[in-house]
C-alpha cells in the first residue's frame, strides 16, 4: 500500500478518534442541544452505554462524540423512555 494513501484512509474508517476532523466532532453541549436533552441526561447516557470519550479543550475536559455516538444515544433515550 502507498503510504500517501494511509492518511486518507485513516480518515474513512470509523471512529479512530485520534484522527477525527473537527467538524466531525460535536462537544457535549452541542450534543444535548441536538437530542434535546440536558447535559446531565446526556452523561449519564453516555456513562451507560458507554459512548463518547473526553477531549481536553478550551474550557477544559469535555465529552465530545462522533455522529455515529449520537445515533445510537438517541435511540437508547428513545428505547429507555418506552
């Protein structure tokens, strides 16, 4: 395989999340405000189900999730209030 091929093949192939775009990312606020839900609900889905994962930022460690992670919290919100 040609090595100037790996980057963008890194890129394709799911959740590597140290290869991440920013713009394939979504912070914890901006998470609860896509599902609709509090911070706190949010954090406790994930802890559950154990998605997302903690990145150090601006206003210091935050959970942040793929949309892929969201996804699958919604339907978990959605099955748990059924």
């Amino acid at each position: 395989m040609d090595s100037h091929l790996l980057p963008s093949l890194l890129e394709s192939t799911g959740p590597n999340f140290m290869n991440l775009k920013r713009q394939d990312r979504i912070e914890e606020h901006r998470a609860a405000v896509l599902l609709g839900m509090p911070s706190a609900e949010l954090r406790r889905y994930s802890r559950v189900s154990g998605l997302g994962h903690l990145e150090s930022g601006d206003r210091g460690e935050e959970m942040v999730f793929t949309y892929e992670e969201l996804r699958m919290l919604c339907l978990l919100a959605a099955q748990s209030s059924k």
